[in-house]
C-alpha cells in the first residue's frame, strides 16, 4: 500500500484505513517520497507517537517519512517550528506561546467579529448565489493573521491577495514561487521597520524579547515565523470553515441544536474539528530509538505515520463515530496533533470557527447550498482536506 489513500466518501475516511484500524493498527506502507514507515491508525498509537520525544520531527534528517514529495533540504538547514526537536523546539515554541492563550485570542475577538461581519455584509450585498470560499473561508483566517502580525491596513490588500495565489490550486510553480517570494520580502521589510521602535505586537513583543535577552532581533527568524504563521493558520482554518458550514447545512436537527442555544457552538466546533480531522496527509515522525507502539517493535531510523482522520473515528474513543452529534464532547480529538507540536494556534482556530458560525446562520437563516451535494467539489486529492468551492444562497 502506498499513502495517502483518498477519501472515497466526503465524511468518512478511507474504508482501507477503517480496516487496518480494526484488523492490523500498526502497519507497513509506502510514503510518497519512496521511504517505507509504519502507520498508526488507533487513537491511543497517534498520541504515544506524538507525545514521545524519541521520534524526531526533523524532516531534513535522512530516512524521514515525508508525506509530499520534497525538494532535497540539507539536515538542519530549516528554522521551522514545525520541524524542531528538543532541545531547539521547546525554547523556540515558549517564546512566542504568550501571542496564543486564551487571553491573547479573547483580545482579538472583537477584531476578528469585525472581519467577520464585514465579509457577510460584503456577500449579502453581492450576487446570489455566492462562493462561500472566497467571500468568507479564505479571506477571514488572512486578516485575522493580518490582525496577528501588525499588517497595516493598506497594506492588507496585497498580503491576502499573495496568500491566496499560493494556496489556490491551479496556481502553476511559478505563481507559487512569485508569491512566496513577494511574501517573505514583504514579512523582512515589516520587521524591519519595527525595529526602531518595537510596536505592541506579535513582532513587536518578539523583537524587545530577544533584544531583553541579550541578543540583537533576528530578523530571519521572525520573517520563517510570520510566514509558518501565515501557512500553518490559513489553509487548515480556511477549510475547516467551508467543511463546517457545509456539514451543518448537511445536518439541520444538529445546527438548529446551535442556533437556539449559541453555547452549545464550541461543542460543534470541536465535533466538526473530530468528523472532518482534515489533515489527510498524516503526521510523521522517526523513530531515534527502537520504540514498542500497539505490541510492534519500531527500530531506531524507521518512519511512523499518525493518520490523526482515523484516529479520529476510532470507535473505543468515539462511540459511532461516523454520526455526527454536536453533543457528544468530542474535544480529545486529534485534529490538532498532540505534544510537543500541538498546533499553537488551536485557541485562535476555535476563535475563528466558533464566530462565523455564530454570526453566519443568525445573520443569514436560510443559508444553504445552490448546488446538490454531489457537485460540491472536495478536496480528496490534497494533503489537507477540505472544498474547493462552496456555492451557497439564501
Ligand atoms: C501545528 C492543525 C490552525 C499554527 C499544527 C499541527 C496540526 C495543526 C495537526 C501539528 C503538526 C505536527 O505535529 O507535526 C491545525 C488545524 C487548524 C490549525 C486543523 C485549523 C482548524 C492554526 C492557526 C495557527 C496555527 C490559526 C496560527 C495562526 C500552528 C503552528 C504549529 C501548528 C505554529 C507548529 C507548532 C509546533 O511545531 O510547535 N497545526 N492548525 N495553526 N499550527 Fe496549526
């Protein structure tokens, strides 16, 4: 078997996958780029794997898992959180933790309401019917990243227009490369013009922090940052907002559960984080130790694979997993990984999904899909799962 096998039914995973689940949960696969590893499809498997410090999450070392086809990176030569082992990660991620509690995000909020708003009234103002795609889902989780890094406002135009080249999919490599180009320049001329006189934001802070510890502000550090920022929070939030209006439409007993009784959405936000689990790719690791997982042996320099979508309809942890029930108390999902890597913007995620939710279906009641449910174009071909276009009216 090589991975990633596609979703064949748009809420559910791969019934091969549901198989190994219950037949053989540690099993031997292929990776696109040609290494063998072990994948894990048990809730229990995924979280000892991402909770244990012996798999390295190093994906220059050689004989990493990678789940896309790579260009060759030389070992160490990446500064991505995402890609740090203790002892770099810890210190790297306590950092910049601070710009993601609870009480950071509940200070966006009012600002990520008026992103959100401004959008609605935008689409309610345009032709019927709309893209939910690009009036709302891919154009809030830029701004709120926009809010995030101290963007100016003139300038919001030209960063959300480079962010979405480089996640739409029929961008060619160039538009890709233009666009990742144009962002990093722009990330390094915004850090340095805060350097003088440091501003109360996340670059701001990050730069009186490392000048407070004694250094100078590494500016190529900050601009790997904002750009991890703006990748790691954008694609996934924008998908998760397509999915989740899509499956409450779908499921209308389920959202009128949220219409009368708003503090029931942070419980549908986590079952729509537990039913979709859209990071279809996986999450790898290698082994730097020989490791036991699920009565398996795992020898040091071989690869393992967290399918976190499988793990997530894994019936001991989630009873009928494939119904979908806003009340079931499904926060120990593993939609945003677990451990050391945790996804450091879950708080801001959940900001996001919970107030267009909210502000979506009591603005627009009769919100529903233009098209049947077989035309909605899903993205069972991409490493993120989500929808390409979502054509609604009202
Ligand atoms: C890490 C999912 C939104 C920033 C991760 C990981 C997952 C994930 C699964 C772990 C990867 C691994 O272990 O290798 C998601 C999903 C999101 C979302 C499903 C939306 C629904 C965001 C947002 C931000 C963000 C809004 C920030 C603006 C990050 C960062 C990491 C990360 C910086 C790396 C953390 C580390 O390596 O220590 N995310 N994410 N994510 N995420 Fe998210």
């Amino acid at each position: 078997m090589t991975l990633p096998l596609t979703r064949t039914c748009p809420h559910a995973p791969n019934p091969e996958y549901l198989r190994l689940q219950e037949e053989e949960p540690v099993y031997r696969a292929m990776t696109p780029s040609g290494v063998e590893a072990w994948v894990l499809t048990r809730h229990e498997d995924i979280r000892i794997m991402l909770s244990d410090p012996r798999f390295s999450a190093d994906r220059t070392k050689p004989g990493f898992p990678s789940l896309f086809a790579m260009p060759q990176v030389k070992a160490g030569s990446v500064r991505s959180l995402l890609f740090m082992d203790p002892p770099e990660h810890g210190p790297a991620r306590r950092a910049v933790l601070g710009e993601f509690t609870v009480k950071r995000v509940a200070e966006l909020r009012p600002r990520i309401h008026r992103i959100v708003h401004e959008h609605i009234d935008a689409m309610l103002a345009g032709p019927r019917p709309a893209d939910l795609v690009r009036a709302l889902a891919l154009p809030v989780p830029s701004l709120v990243v926009c809010e995030l890094l101290g963007v100016p406002f003139a300038d919001h135009e030209f960063f959300t227009e480079r962010a979405t080249t480089l996640l739409k999919r029929d961008t060619p490599p160039e538009g890709r490369g233009q666009a990742i180009g144009d962002l990093r320049s722009y990330l390094d001329e915004l850090v340095a013009g805060k350097e003088a006189d440091p501003p109360d934001d996340l670059f701001g802070r990050q730069i009186r922090k490392q000048r407070e510890a004694g250094g100078k502000a590494d500016r190529e550090a900050l601009v790997s940052l904002g750009f991890l920022l703006l990748l790691a929070g954008h694609e996934t939030t924008t998908n998760m907002i397509s999915l989740g209006v899509f499956g409450l439409l779908r499921h209308p007993a389920q959202l009128a559960v949220i219409r009368a009784d708003p503090a029931k959405t942070p419980g549908a936000v986590e079952e729509l984080l537990r039913y979709y689990s859209i990071i279809d790719a996986g999450i790898s690791r290698l082994a730097l130790d020989d490791i036991e997982i699920g009565g398996v042996r795992i020898k040091a320099g071989e690869g393992v694979v967290g399918l976190p979508h499988v793990a997530d309809h894994d019936p001991e942890v989630f009873p009928d997993p494939l119904r979908f029930d806003v009340e079931r108390g499904a926060r120990h999902h593993l939609a945003f990984g677990f451990g050391a890597h945790q996804c450091l913007g879950h708080n801001l995620a959940r900001a996001e999904l919970q107030i267009v939710f909210d502000a979506l279906f009591a603005r627009i009641p009769d919100l529903r899909l233009a098209v049947s449910e077989d035309q909605v174009p899903f993205k069972s071909d991409a490493n993120v799962y989500g929808i390409y276009e979502l054509p609604v009216t009202w």
